[in-house]
C-alpha cells in the first residue's frame, strides 16, 4: 500500500496556528517559529525606523515607499512574513482591507536567527525570487553583518555587505547612508 500523499497546508492552517507563534506556508509546509527575540525586534525596529522616515515620510530623503514591518504576504500559494519589507509607491497605491497583501514587495529583510536562518536563506529567498522581489537583504544581529542582494535574471546577486559600525548606503535604499551600529543598540555606548 502507498503512503498518503500529505495535504499541503492552506491559510486555514496559519489562522489556526497559536497566537504566539509566527505561522507561515512555504512550499505547501506549515512553519511555525517563536515571536522574534528582543535583539531581533532592536535591529528589525531600528532599520524600519531609519527607513520609513527618509524613504516613507520623505524626512531628509526622496520618500516614495510604504514600509511595513511583518506584513503577512500571500504569493502564490505561498504565505510568507518577512521582518520588513517595502514596497515602491507606484506597486502599492492603496492598502488592502484584507490581514494580507498578495503583491510583491520590491524589498524584503529578514532578520536572522537560530530558528529562522536556514528558511531565509533557503526556501524563502527562492520564494521571494520567484515572486519578483527585487532586493533582499538579511542581517544577523549576532555577527552584526548586512548582506544585500539583488534579483537579476532570476538569481539572487550579492551587491554588498556591511558589519559592525559601517555605513550603509545600498540599494535599493542608496540616496541616504546610516550607521549600522544604529541597529545593535545595546552595542552603543551609553549616554548618561
């Protein structure tokens, strides 16, 4: 007798998934994970922070971008949660009433860690190109290194890496350049 061919997973399975769990689709696989760490959470807020206000609300910066933090995006049949991701304002005129967005983003971070590393740079980066997204960066809080790729001809391309302290000025968000030491607060030194 064969074996079953198992029943792909559906959003039914996501919504059904335990609130403190972040629930994804990759692949037709249900994934859960932990809520992301507090070092996580500094890297993924300071970088969101430091975008929207030069390429979101256009403060020192050309503007022209929605950046969202953890927004539930249904490509395909796959449902996938990026850390941040942006969208050109030109690809997303509105926002959708719906918990979800099914177009693709033109960047998406994901922010590494030990339960989530080996899918971000695996099935999801795959899904992600498959999707169109044009950039994607990753960065891992441990080694406090960025590297950022590029989508071209359907392979991801390694356009730049920044660790520690450097500054950052790569695109798709190169009009402007911060530090990345913004991103490891606890890494600064104090101000009394």
């Amino acid at each position: 007798m064969a074996n079953p061919v198992p029943k792909p997973a559906t959003y039914a399975d996501v919504l059904a998934a335990p609130a403190h769990r972040v629930a994804q689709v990759l692949g037709g696989t249900l994934y859960t994970h932990p809520r992301p760490s507090p070092r996580h959470s500094a890297a993924a807020s300071a970088l969101g922070g430091e975008l929207s206000t030069t390429f979101q609300r256009g403060n020192g910066g050309p503007g022209g971008w929605i950046i969202l933090d953890e927004p539930e995006l249904h490509l395909g049949f796959d449902i996938v949660v990026p850390d941040i991701a942006g969208w050109r304002r030109e690809n997303l005129s509105t926002l959708p009433d719906t918990p979800y967005l099914e177009t693709p983003p033109d960047w998406v971070c994901e922010i590494l860690s030990p339960s989530t590393e080996r899918l971000d740079r695996g099935i999801k980066r795959r899904i992600y190109a498959e999707a169109g997204v044009k950039h994607l960066w990753l960065i891992d809080p441990r080694s406090q290194v960025l590297e950022a790729f590029a989508l071209t001809g359907g392979q991801w391309l390694l356009v730049g890496t920044a660790q520690g302290g450097d500054d950052v000025s790569i695109a798709p968000f190169d009009a402007i350049s911060f530090s990345l030491a913004a991103l490891w607060p606890f890494d600064l030194p104090s101000q009394s």
